[in-house]
C-alpha cells in the first residue's frame, strides 16, 4: 500500500492540510484487514459473530477467542490487532465494574460504549501513544433493552441495527441489510450471521475460519454467552449448505 | 444539674432528631422531627431535616448537622452530574448507593446517620438506610436518630403494608409525636415529604396538630394563667 499521506502521516498529533489524521487511517486499515466481525440486534436480544482466521492446523479449536464478556449483560466482539483488543476488553470491564461499584447498578450499555470511545480517543490525544489497532463491536442489553454499538480505533461509538467491520464488511453489511431485523428472533438471528459470515469468507484469499458466536437476549436469560452448541452447530451445517447451494447455481 | 457555662455556644450542632421513612401504596412518606441543638440548647427548633437530592429522591438526616449537609451537597452534585450523563432521572438505588459510598469510606470522620428514599420507575417507592458505619439496607420503613429507640416496638406492630396515603401520613405523624414525648433531642414540629410518581409534597404539622398521648397535656391551654 503506498504512503498517501507524505510528511503528515509521521504522528497521530499532526493534522494534514485537508484535516486528516492520517495515524488513525492507518490504524483503521489494520481492522479493515482482519477477519470478518458481525453484529445484529434483533427484536429479543442481540447476536455476535466472528470469521476467526486460522494462521495454522496446530492451532487448538476453541483458542484465541476474538468475543469477550466484560459483565454479566454485555460482551465484546475485536477485529484488528489482536493484544490491541485485549487492552480495551481489559478496559472495558474495569470501567463496567467500577460503574457498578459506584452507583449500585448495572452499567447502561450505551454509557459503557461511550467509555470505551473515550479510552480509544485518549491514545489518539499524544503523540507518545499510538491509536489502537483494533475495533470492537458491543452488544449488551439493558434496562432500555438489547443494543449494539461499534468503536473504531478514531474513538466514535455509533449506536446500530447491524454491523460489521473486518475485511468482509461490504459484503456483510449488504447481506444484513436484506434482513428484517426487528421482527427476527435471536435464534433466526444465529442462522443468519452464520450464513453471513460464511458467505462472505474468500476461500481463495484466506485459508480457513472457524465460526465463533455469542448472544445476549430474553432466552439467555439476558446474560451474554456463547451460543449453545447444539444451536451452533445448526447455524454452521446451515451456512454450510447455503454455500453450496449457491455453487450449485452455476 | 450544672449548665454548661457558655459551653453550649460554641458545641457543634448536632440533629438529636428523630428521622422515619416508609413505603406505600403509591410511594413513599419521609418524615422528622424539627430540633437542632448544641448541646442542651436548641439553636434552630424549626430546622428542615428533609432534604432533595434530585426531582424524586431525598434524605433525612441525623446525626452531626455539617457533616450530614456536606455529604448531601456531594451526592447531589453526583447525581446531578449523573442525570445529565444517562439522559434520564436517577434511581433511588443510584442516589442510596452513592451516600453509602460516602459514608463507608470516610467512617472514621463522620457522624451520620441518614435514610435516603424516593420514587423511580423501575422500582417504585424505596426506601434505603444507612446508619453509622456505612451498611446499605433497603427495608419497607426504616428509622433513625435518637427518639428512634422509642419507636422499634410501635413500629414492627403498626405497620402495614400498602398503607394509603392518609394512612401512611397518619402513621408517621403519630410515629415521630410518640419520639419526641420521649426523647429530649427531639421536638419542634414534625414536616413529611410524600413522593410519588406524579411529584413530591411537602407537609408541616405544628404541635396543636400533632397527636397527645399518655398524660400529655394539650397545647395552647396555660394552667398558670386564668
């Protein structure tokens, strides 16, 4: 990729003559660049799934997990630079259990999104800091209901319906669209992003995935955990044949 | 019985008081008692106990007036802070947690005993107390400061559950008249707060208002004059 941004681009405390910071650009590229992360809330809760890349057969299936819990009605999907997102898991659930040390309730989701905007724009204030490598997709639920959040290394937290991030996210967010979000139940919600996920995996560009997926809804009890096994398993043998019902098309 | 030659002017004020909150059908009543005093003199006998922390939470406080009224400046300028931040109303538990949060931490410097109730959507009418050490309990009716001793009895056979308004009116009225015919620190008049979901109001029963008990003799008729 060549330099755009000559000269400018040398720290993230330097703007560019047409207002750019060209450091959280480049930050942004290292997310754009990662497996596929994507969210939906649906009417019941919210769902959460990971395209996790897989750089070697000796890898343990199950390991280096890319979703996170940070309390008991929130976690945390990560695209981008791996020990970048851990830093703001780690932060994330600081600030949760602080909240709830000091004010005697659950933290709101969308005031802990904003905490971790806060944290990732703090490392784009210095020039000693680099910005963080590494975007993250909230889903939680609250007493105002299920809710989905996306923080980007510039340190904006935007409030969506569905999202993704990571180098399928074109093709993904078209994909989501097409969903009638607001009348799907979390379990249509699963089979949906699984089928996604896979459908938007490039087998000829990256060797292979294994599919990591959490919820947060009313049959989860409002908690956030890993989806169900069996239920996982479904999603996945569905993605699976949706793709080859595709190639058979041609 | 010895005065405290010129002692008492300069002793801290403290609320001898006698403080109550409870649940009802709607919401909640907080009421007390309205003697401040500096050792045995009474330097305000009309003194408002009651105080607002936000739109639909207040707190009653015994104990040492100044440090009651700072740790109450600090909770409500949390809670100021706090309401603007999540874009709606606090709740009872967030204001509780936050005078608990005071008080446990800085045991050693404070006297006071406080009970923080009010009204929020989520929960209804609550009613937290948190005495001298910091414990956080909410209760259906809680009480507080020295004429409280008198009332543990009376209280635990009188009330009920999902009380009226008038009712639950009644029955802290009657609660802080028995504490202040027993205990020389309280006294004065009795003020309620009633908060509800449609908003907060403010009461006030002056002694001839107030009901008599045992060999109490009724105001307004002086024995000595014809």
């Amino acid at each position: 990729m060549s330099t755009i941004g000559t000269g400018y681009d040398l720290s993230v405390t330097t703007f560019s003559p047409d207002g750019r910071v060209f450091q959280i650009e480049y930050a942004t590229k290292a997310v754009d660049n990662s497996g596929t992360v994507v969210g939906v809330r649906c009417k019941d809760g919210v769902v959460l799934g990971v395209e996790k890349l897989i750089s070697s057969k000796m890898l343990l299936e199950g390991s280096n997990r890319r979703i996170h819990a940070i309390n008991r009605h929130a976690g945390m999907a990560l695209a981008g630079l791996a020990a970048d997102g851990r830093q703001i898991v780690t932060r994330a659930r600081t600030e949760a259990a602080n909240y709830l040390s000091f004010y005697g309730e659950d933290v709101p989701i969308k005031e802990l999104s904003n905490r971790v905007a806060h944290y990732s724009h703090l490392c784009t204030l210095y020039w000693w800091l680099r910005p963080f490598g590494s975007s993250s997709i909230i889903g939680g639920y609250d007493i105002d209901g299920p809710q989905l959040y996306t923080i980007d290394p510039s340190g904006v937290a935007y409030r969506y319906y569905g999202a993704a991030i990571g180098k399928g996210r074109q093709a993904a967010k078209t994909e989501i669209e097409k969903l009638r979000l607001a009348q799907m139940t979390c379990r249509e919600g699963v089979m949906a992003v699984a089928k996604i996920i896979y459908g938007v995996h490039d087998e000829s560009k990256d060797k292979s995935f294994e599919l990591e997926m959490s919820w947060v809804c009313d049959e989860s009890k409002r908690e956030h955990q890993r989806i169900p096994s069996d239920l996982l398993m479904e999603a996945k043998a569905m993605a699976r044949d949706a793709q080859e019902d595709d190639l058979d098309a041609f | 019985m010895e005065p405290m030659a010129g002692g008492w002017m300069s002793a801290a004020h403290s609320m001898g008081t006698t403080i109550l909150a409870v649940e009802y059908d709607e919401g909640v009543i907080l009421g007390a008692d309205s003697r401040t005093t500096t050792g045995v003199y009474v330097a305000n006998r009309a003194s408002d106990k009651i105080t607002q922390l936000t739109d639909n939470v207040y707190i009653c406080r015994s104990g040492s007036a100044a440090d009651t009224q700072v740790v109450s400046d600090y909770v409500r300028y949390f809670l100021n802070q706090h309401t603007i931040q999540l874009g709606k109303e606090a709740t009872v538990k967030t204001a509780a947690n936050l005078v608990k949060e005071l008080a446990y931490q800085n045991k050693s410097f404070l006297q006071a005993g406080m009970i923080v109730a009010g009204w929020d959507k989520y929960d209804g009418g609550s009613v937290y107390g948190i005495p001298l050490g910091g414990t956080l309990l909410r209760l259906p009716f809680s009480s507080g400061g020295s004429g409280s001793s008198y009332l543990y009895g009376f209280l635990d056979q009188a009330w009920r559950p999902n009380m009226s308004k008038d009712e639950a009116e009644r029955f802290v009225v009657k609660s802080i008249a028995l504490a202040i015919a027993r205990d020389g620190a309280s006294g004065g008049v009795v003020r309620t707060v009633t908060v509800n979901a449609h908003g907060v109001e403010r009461n006030f029963f002056a002694g001839d208002k107030l009901p008599l008990f045992h060999e109490e003799i009724s105001p307004g008729r002086n024995p000595l004059l014809a």
